[in-house]
C-alpha cells in the first residue's frame, strides 16, 4: 500500500526502514478482495473488503483501524490462512501462502483457553500438539509464564483468573510457539483501562525483545499509535479499501500512557483521526441503517 500523500506530507512521514531497504515482506497482501455468499439468501453476495495490499516488514508493528464492520478481521484471518482471498494473493516471506499460515501465531479477541486445562497445561498445549517432549514443553510454558508474570499461577484454571491473567496466558500461550509474525485481534479490548495499559506496554517490552512481525487490530486509535510503527486505516464497509498509512516516528522504547501526552502523538492522532473520521461516521450511521 502506497502512504496517502496528503496526509503524510502533512505530518513528515516516511516509509518504514526495512521497506526503504527493499526487504522481503513478512506479510504481503496483493489485491485482496474477499466476497461473501448470503447465508440466508445464497444469490446475494457481499464484498468485506476490496483492493487490500498490505505489508508488514519482519520485525515490524503495524496496526489496522477503522470503523465497526470494515473488514479488520477478515484481513487477520486471510493473513492466517484461515479465509482464502477471492481475489489478489498473500504472500508470506515471500512465499505464497497456501492453507494455514504455520509461521504466524494469533491471538483472538475471544477467550481461547481451555477451561478444563490449568494456565501451564494451556501454555503447553501447542508445545505438546508439535511434538514438543513433555518435559521441554513444560520448561518452555513455565518460562513463558514467567515471562508474562504469572509464574507462580501455573496451577490456575481460567475461572480462577481475572480477565488480565488469562490474556496473559493467552499471550503466553501464542509467544511459546516462538512464531516469526503475531496476528492479534484486538486482544485487550475486553480490559479495564489500567489492566489494558498494563497489558499494551508487557506486548510491547516482549516485543521489542523479540523483533517479531506483528499485524495488530484495534478499534482504538490511541493504542494502534502508542504500539506501532505504522498505523493504516480503512474505509467503512461495505467492500472497504485503505485510505492511508501513517508511520509512527516516535522514540521507543515507549510507555503507552507517558507517550499520549507527547506533543508528537497529539499531532499523530490528529493526522489520523482526520481520515479516520468520515469513516467512523459512514459505519455508524450504516449500524443505524441496520438497526432500524
């Protein structure tokens, strides 16, 4: 995806490093469309979203925003190989994609433990179902737990976890596969505030340890900035498209409540939040449409 020139111009942004380098892509979208059937009526047919081509650079954190239905989600899982495109390609790596993505962990919106399997056992499982021996995988599940705080919590079932303990053995669970690209759907959007920042800025420090390329979805604008290194938005549906990108020149390592009182995010969110709004208006009064 080409950076939208006026917006970029505006605000002095640049193409990410490892893009200006010409780098193979760690995920490359061409062309994406993705065309649904009518589950109630299968000779109508709806487009999700249209003429998506994407980049993420290894190591890079890129987040996507946009209004309510836009089609966020449906680019995730195309990234994953869990939906296969009805036009354009993917390419991972430079490879093209074909079934499941095996170099990409994602971590889901929703709840993704076993209920019936402690926070050590859940960590383990993608350990055990590799072939991982038992006693490495331990090893590694309790590293990982450690890693994200909870290393004294191994023995925990999820409902004896709060919200922010079980997305961290959630994060702990993706993380332990050592993945080369992270897809992440909006993971912390079901969190109080303080356990959200809490959770964004522990991401952030494993990330930055391990340099992984990380596709990131959100509605909140202030976090996909505060995160990224790019932020790109996309149109209202129906058959969303991208309306620009916005690289994140601000210093890391970053605090995510310190960095929003910058002068430099400020005018970040502003850049953004022009493009983002129109949008964020068509999809909602497209939610009202739907509603009445």
């Amino acid at each position: 995806m080409n950076p939208s020139s006026a917006p970029s111009e505006a605000l002095g942004l640049t193409p990410s490093t490892d893009q200006a380098r010409g780098k193979v892509p760690a995920i490359e979208l061409r062309g994406v469309a993705c065309t649904f059937v009518n589950a109630e009526d299968s000779s109508q047919r709806y487009t999700a979203v249209e003429q998506v081509s994407l980049t993420v650079a290894d190591g890079e954190f890129v987040s996507v925003v946009g209004p309510t239905g836009c089609g966020k989600s449906t680019l995730l899982n195309v990234a994953a190989g869990l939906l296969q495109p009805s036009k354009g390609e993917v390419r991972i790596f430079g490879q093209p994609l074909e079934g499941i993505n095996t170099r990409a962990g994602y971590m889901f919106q929703s709840e993704s433990l076993m209920p019936w399997r402690t926070a050590l056992q859940n960590v383990m499982a993608g350990l055990e179902f590799r072939g991982t021996p038992p006693v490495e995988a331990k090893e590694q599940a309790e590293d990982w737990l450690r890693r994200v705080g909870l290393g004294g919590f191994g023995d925990r079932y999820p409902h004896q976890m709060s919200g922010g303990m079980r997305k961290r053995t959630s994060l702990a669970q993706t993380l332990v596969m050592d993945p080369d690209i992270i897809l992440m759907d909006e993971p912390f959007s079901a969190l109080d505030i303080q356990t959200r920042q809490l959770m964004e800025n522990e991401v952030l420090e494993l990330w930055h340890s391990k340099r992984k390329a990380v596709l990131f979805i959100t509605h909140d604008l202030d976090e996909a900035i505060a995160m990224s290194d790019r932020v790109v938005v996309l149109s209202a549906g129906p058959a969303a498209r991208p309306m620009g990108e916005f690289a994140i020149d601000i210093e890391r390592p970053r605090d995510v409540a310190e960095v929003k009182m910058t002068p430099r995010f400020m005018a970040l969110h502003k850049g953004i939040w022009d493009v983002l709004r129109a949008e964020v208006l068509k999809g909602y009064q497209q939610q009202l449409q739907k509603a009445a």
